[in-house]
C-alpha cells in the first residue's frame, strides 16, 4: 500500500547528478514512445484477450505502473534552482497539454477525475434509454472479457469510501502547496520592493546592484520553489499509487490504461490542430496554473 498523505512533505533526497533539462527533453520523448508503441498495446491485449492469462495481466500492470512513477522519479533529478524556470513552463508539453498542468506537470485531480469516470460509468448507463445506436455498441464488445464488463459494476462500499478519502487528501494537500507557492513569491516580492525602495532614496539605482539584488533574493527563495516543485511529483505518484491500490486488478489496468490513453491522446495531431484552429483556451503558461 502506498504511503498515507501525511508522509509526502517530509525529506528530500537530493539527487547526486542531476540531468539537464535538454536531456530530460530526450529522456521525455523516449519515454512516451515506450508508453505509446509498448506498454500501451501490452496492456490492451492483456484486457481484451481471451487467451490473456491473468498473471500476464498483473505483470503489465506492473509495467505501466512503474513506467508512469519511474517518469515522476526522473523529473526530481532534473529539480535544482537553476532548472526549474524550465520545469515549470516544460518544453516537451504542447498548447494542449498546458491547461491541465500543475506546477509543470499534470494536475492530481486528474487522476481522481479519470477515476470517477469509471466509477460512475454505471450510474449514467442505467439512467440512459435503450435505443438502437446503444445495441450496435454493445455488439463491439461482445467479445470482450466478462471481467473487463463487469469490473465497474456493483462497487462496494469500502472502495467508494476510500477513494473519497483520497479526494479529501487532495483537497487538503493542492491549496497547501499553493499556499507554499503564494508564500514564496510574496517573500520575493517583498524583499526586492524593500531593497528597490532603498535603491532609490540614495540614488544608487544602477543596473549592476539591482541585478545582483534581485539573484541573491532568487537563490534564497528558490530552495523552497524546488521543494515544493518534488513534493508535487510525490502527491501525483502517491494518487496514482493509492488508486492502483484499492482497485482490483481488472479496475487497475482499465485505470492504468484510460490514463495512458489521456496522455497519448494529447499528442494526436488531429487534435492539437483543432484546438489551435478553435483557440478556446487563452493559455499563458503553467506556473500561474497552480493557482
């Protein structure tokens, strides 16, 4: 079982190398590959197989699991105070992507959001009529694993209940990280207003001192933005972790594989042309996001 909520904001380990971001870059597209053209398709005809046995299933959701966290692993090896500005406007994520980021990577709701979905699959099939469109979709799937149908049907109530625990931890754990972020920047503030104000009641405004000013304030400042940064990464890797827990293995892999497919879906080119053509979101980066 993952670790409880109360356990992600306490000791950072520091990274003995870490990457630089163009190598991150690199690191990124391979690792996408490897999600989109492997593990993806493992864990596709693990669910969708008859012949599938159900240790091979266990062990691709293993495989996705790893892969997915291994991901949020890496990235903490990219987080020093140089790095960050970089990490937190990503240039591997496209226009797409930007609106569902949170401090630089996707927001946990996320993954309580693609949850729910599932969750609530059945409620929303049983209010809807029967019609003729609906019995030519049920004939797709006939072929489909009876497990597969049945993962998210009658739900018991200890798993409702600990997915709304996670819920609750997330609506504690995101606007206390925000809250850092706020406090950061109003330390920041405050200080350059100060020193600037000074500057200029003893006409001493010149270039050279401001900038100094203003990097010494940075670098003392910026530790914490880097804490804040890996204690993001930690509550995504323990939602995901958490849910992959209390789900059983068919509702793990049909997770694991909705999420998957989110993230490759960002990267259809269909899509992306289609959202620049309709322009619905006015996107400005990801840092204020976290807002």
């Amino acid at each position: 079982m993952p670790k409880p909520f109360s356990s992600l904001f306490f000791s950072r380990k520091k990274a003995p190398q870490p990457l630089q971001p163009v190598a991150f870059k690199e690191y990124y597209t391979n690792w996408f590959t490897t999600l989109n053209n492997t593990l993806l398709p493992l864990i596709n005809q693990s669910l969708y197989s008859s012949s599938s046995p159900p240790a091979l299933l266990c062990s691709h959701i293993d495989l996705l699991l790893q892969h997915l966290l291994s991901y949020y692993d890496t990235l903490d090896l990219v987080a020093t105070q140089e790095h960050l500005p970089q990490l937190l406007f990503p240039s591997w994520r496209n226009s797409l992507e930007i609106p569902f980021l949170f401090l630089g990577d996707l927001h946990p709701y996320l993954f309580t959001n693609l949850l729910r979905s599932f969750l609530d699959q059945e409620d929303s099939e049983e209010e809807e009529d029967d019609s003729d469109e609906e019995e030519e979709d049920d004939d797709d799937f006939l072929d489909r694993p009876w497990q597969v149908e049945m993962a998210w049907k009658n739900v018991p109530k200890s798993l409702m209940t600990r997915v709304e625990q996670i819920e609750c931890g997330l609506r504690l754990m995101v606007p206390a990280l925000t809250d850092r972020i706020k406090k950061v920047q109003g330390c920041f503030v405050g200080r350059i207003a100060g020193d600037w104000v000074g500057f200029c009641c003893e006409g001493k405004r010149e270039t050279v001192k401001v900038k100094a000013v203003i990097e010494e304030a940075m670098k003392e400042e910026m530790e914490e933005m880097v804490t804040v940064f890996v204690d993001a990464n930690r509550l995504r890797k323990s939602v995901i972790t958490e849910i992959v827990g209390v789900l059983t293995h068919y509702q793990a892999a049909l997770f694991l594989q909705g999420l998957a497919q989110f993230l490759v879906g960002f990267r259809d080119p269909d899509l992306i042309a289609e959202f620049k053509r309709t322009n619905n979101f006015s996107i400005t980066g990801g840092f204020h996001l976290a807002f």
